[in-house]
C-alpha cells in the first residue's frame, strides 16, 4: 500500500502542486468552494427533510438542493483527491484523514439509502414526510457536519 501511495505522491499533478504554490493555493480553494456548495445544499435540504421549514414544498427544493450537493460533492471528491496526492503517504497515516474518509463512506452511504430506497421523491405520503427519511436526513446533517470538522483537524494532527 504505501508503494502506491509514494507512487502517487510521485506523479506529475502531484509534483507540480508541491512545486508551485500558486497552483496548490487554487486546487485548495476550489476545495474550499466545492465544500460550501455540498455542505451549503445539504443542510438545507436535510433540515426541510427532517421537518423544519414546513412551507417550503419538498419536492420544489429537494431535485435542486440534491443536485447543488451532488456537483459540490463531486469536486470536493476530485480537488481533494489532487490535494491528498501531495503528502499521500503521510495523510493516509493521520487519524483526522482517516475519520474524515470514514464520515465521507457513511454519507455516500446514507445518500446511496435515500436515493436509491425510499428517498425524498417518495417520502411524502399525503404531505406528510415518513419517519425514516427524517432520521436519514439528521444523520446526514451530522454526518457531513463531522466530515467538514474532521477536515479542518487534519491540520492539527
């Protein structure tokens, strides 16, 4: 494992971040950019979803929110991955990282749940939302809440 991780720390994105500070300082912002669109359309959606902001009809918000946080997502993925190539090695070892990765799998997971099982689109029944995509979309607030944490205390380990 950690031969693949020095081999991707070796790689030639990997390399030109470390050597211009320029170009690591603008992956790092649109990582920065990529984190506020997921988390700033998921929260809304996930606290309409768990039952707050009653007139705001879920099917109105929810296909748009669904869609901001998935294109946040995806770039936070990508940026991410080109930001952790850089130090791969010593970010696979830092418990924060590896909390972060962990929080990241049970979100992709509880997304995965409601989309893919009884999801926003059938989780009104006669305007009334059902119980599991309520406790679904707090768990999804928290959870990516923790993973945004988890990637700030990366820092500092």
């Amino acid at each position: 494992m950690i031969d693949i991780l020095e081999w991707l720390s070796a790689t030639a994105p990997a390399a030109a971040l470390r050597r211009s500070g320029t170009l690591y300082l603008f992956v790092n912002a649109a990582h920065i950019l990529a984190i506020g669109l997921l988390v700033g359309a998921i929260l809304p959606l996930d606290l309409r979803l768990a039952g707050l902001f009653r007139r705001v009809p879920v099917e109105i918000v929810a296909p748009f929110l669904s869609c901001c946080a998935g294109i946040g997502l995806a770039a936070a993925l990508v940026t991410g991955f080109c930001l952790f190539s850089v130090r791969a090695v010593e970010y696979a070892g830092n418990p924060a990282f590896l909390a972060k990765l962990g929080l990241i799998a049970f979100g992709l997971l509880n997304v995965l749940v409601v989309h893919t099982g009884q999801g926003w689109r059938t989780a009104i029944t006669a305007g009334i939302l059902r119980p599991a995509i309520k406790v679904s979309a707090a768990l999804s607030a928290v959870t990516w809440i923790a993973a945004l944490v988890a990637g700030r205390w990366i820092g500092f380990l």
